[in-house]
C-alpha cells in the first residue's frame, strides 16, 4: 500500500488522544502536535528567538525555562496576539512534523498527526485523511472538568472558542463517536482496514 499520512482532530474533551493510544497499539505512529509544540516552544532556539522578540525577556525566566502563564496570558487577550504566536511555533511544528515523518514512513506505511486545531492551522493540508474525534457535549464537558480541575464556564468558553464542529466534521474523512471504549475500538479497527485497502 502506498504512504498516508492521518489527521487526527476533535473538539476539547473528545478523546484524540485515546483515538492516538488506540492506533499506537494497533501499529500507528501518532505525532501528538500539542506535546510537540510544548517541547519546541522550550528547546527551539528560533522559537525563542521570536518570542523574546515579541514579548521580552520575560517570556523565558532566569534559568531559561518558559514562562507559561505569562505566555498564555498574552496569547488568550485577543485573537489577534494568538494569530502571532501561531504564526511563529506553528512553522516550526509543521517542518519538525515532516522530519518524524520522513523517519517513521520509512518503517510504517501509515502514520498519524494528532492536533486540536489541525484546520485553524492549516496541518490538514499535510494529510492525506482527518479522522474526526466526536463526543456527546455533556460528557466532553464531564471529562475536561476532571481532566483538567477546569470550571463549567470556563470549559465552556473553550467550546465556544474552538471552530464549529459541524464545519470540522464536513471537512474529515471519517468521524469516530467517542462515547464507549469497545465501540471506539471497533470503529477505530474499521477505519484502519479500510485505510489499509487503500
């Protein structure tokens, strides 16, 4: 089969990590985006470069380890600071992402891209398919209230602040409903084999 390259997607609390676990275990390797941009945004040093640029010093602390209360306070003030905070990891991501990828290809037919925002960054141009990672709403507030001590309202403002998932799922290639872990696992299997046959 020929190389292909997966998007994984979904709104806050769907469960794209669990989607990742499961095609980890299943053979996939899955390059996890927001992890990945955690450790660039500490170790790169262009990316440091640009910040202190754009924000001063204060962005990395003493012993050069990055600020990042200070970091999301400016990035959550406005769409406009987000967009240049983007504008400077994102590119960096995505050309780390393509150095994976040309190592993992090497070894596994498909591999995968886990990332949140996959369309807003425009990582889906990158892919050859997007899963969509979909959950009933109350359950995705449920787990990201435990998952991260967040609050009703505040899980709520990042729903709210996330593109629309309806939009998302016309533009995916295939949608897993993540509300029970057999039937995710069954429907993560089906869509590997057809994935498989291609």
């Amino acid at each position: 089969m020929r190389e292909l390259r997966l998007g994984i997607t979904g709104g806050i609390g769907c469960g794209k990590s669990v989607v990742s676990r499961i095609l980890g275990l299943m053979g996939i390797p899955v390059y996890d985006c927001d992890s990945e941009a955690k450790r660039l945004t500490q170790n790169n040093d262009e990316i440091r470069r640009s910040l202190i640029s754009l924000l001063g010093d204060r962005v990395y602390d003493n012993h050069g380890i990055l600020n990042k209360s200070f970091l999301a306070s400016y990035v959550f003030s406005t769409p406009e600071h987000t967009e240049r905070v983007n504008n400077i990891i994102h590119p960096i991501v995505k050309a780390d992402f393509e150095d994976w990828a040309k190592e993992q290809l090497l070894d596994h037919p498909i591999i995968g891209l886990e990332s949140a925002i996959l369309f807003e960054s425009g990582l889906d141009d990158i892919v050859d398919k997007v899963l969509f990672v979909d959950a009933p709403l109350e359950l995705r507030i449920r787990r990201t209230i435990q998952r991260d001590g967040s609050s009703l309202e505040q899980v709520k403002k990042r729903i709210d602040a996330q593109m629309d998932s309806t939009e998302k799922m016309k533009h995916s290639h295939f949608v897993v409903v993540n509300d029970n872990k057999k039937s995710l696992i069954s429907q993560v299997q089906g869509i590997l084999n057809e994935l498989k046959g291609m």
